[in-house]
C-alpha cells in the first residue's frame, strides 16, 4: 500500500499540469465551485497545500488566511509547494498520531489534502478546457475516507449535497459527486 506522500506525489504529477495550464485570461472564469473563480480557487488550493504541509509536521494552522498568491511565477510555485507537499508527508511521524490544529488522525487528514488536490484539479481543469485524469490509487484510497468525511464536512458547509449518480458511474466520478459535484459539470456554453 501506498504511503500518503507516495499518493500526493501521484496526484501532483497530474494536478501541476493543470494549472501549469491555466492561460492568464482565465483566471476569472467559473468554477464547479460556485463561490470560487479560477484565480479563488487557485489560491485557495494554494492555501491548502500550504497549511496540509505544516499538519503533516504536527504544526498549527490559519485557514482563515488567504492570500493572492497568483502572481510572478505562480504556475512554477504550484509544482515547488506540491512537492514540499509530498516531502512534509514522507517525513519520520507525519502519518502517525493526531495532526496539530485539527486534533484528527494523521492519515485521515492526508486523505483529505489528497481529495482536495485531486478534486480542486479537476475543477479547474473542467474550467479551463483541460483534460484530467486523476491518478487511480489515489482515488482507490480516497474514495472510502471522503465518503465517511462527507456528513461531517456537508456541516461545515465544506461538502454540497451530494450529487446522484448512476451505478455505472467511476469511482473518480462518485468522488465528485460526493462532494457535491455534478461529474458532467461544464463551463456555460459549451
């Protein structure tokens, strides 16, 4: 079995190119985020990344903090913050015990900065006209967690209601729409 850092560096590996895909004139397009833009959501993906890292050193954090970090090299610092990432979680204890903050199982917090990374990708790639496919053993690990987080997130008004879906649907796609999300979502007109 995969460790988490091994998983966050298979979802990394597809969510950079995404955004290193993102054209400027972009940056304000919609969402499946209804609340988030791409540049909102851009950097709150960023403030994410950034506070998961410090968790998986058993630190504090402020998600309340969001700075606009899309500027200068933005594109590159995704992949250089993903990759910090993925080495905060390798370190000796980041899977073990209570993450810092959160008071939650380590592992249970890795899966959910996994399920953000892969399902925020997503979301901005069908923002932007991309293509996306998350990596699988990452969504064979996240699917279980997220859907046993879902109550507590659809509380705290993390999670929408989730979305039906089919029994043909992938598990990439019961991932979305657990979440809330409509897997067919599109930008309007097209």
């Amino acid at each position: 079995m995969k460790t988490i850092s091994e998983l966050l560096e298979g979802a990394a590996a597809q969510a950079v190119p995404v955004v290193r895909g993102i054209r400027d004139e972009q940056l304000s397009a919609a969402t499946p985020c209804a609340d988030y833009d791409v540049r909102d959501l851009l950097n709150h993906l960023f403030g994410v990344v950034a506070n998961f890292r410090l968790l998986a050193a058993k630190q504090a954090v402020d998600f309340a903090a969001s700075p606009d970090v899309v500027s200068g090299d933005w594109r590159g610092l995704f992949d250089d913050e993903t990759g910090a990432l993925a080495r905060a979680w390798a370190e000796p204890g980041a899977e073990e015990g209570v993450t810092g903050g959160m008071g939650m199982p380590a592992r249970t917090v890795g899966l959910m900065v996994l399920g953000d990374l892969s399902v925020h990708a997503w979301d901005l790639a069908r923002a932007t006209g991309q293509d996306y496919r998350p990596d699988p053993d990452a969504v064979e690990r996240m699917e279980p967690g997220l859907a046993e987080l879902a109550p507590t997130a659809r509380e705290m008004k993390v999670f929408g209601e989730p979305f039906p879906v089919g029994p043909g649907a992938t598990p990439f796609e019961r991932v979305l729409a657990v979440t809330g999300r409509d897997p067919g979502w599109r930008p309007a007109g097209r």
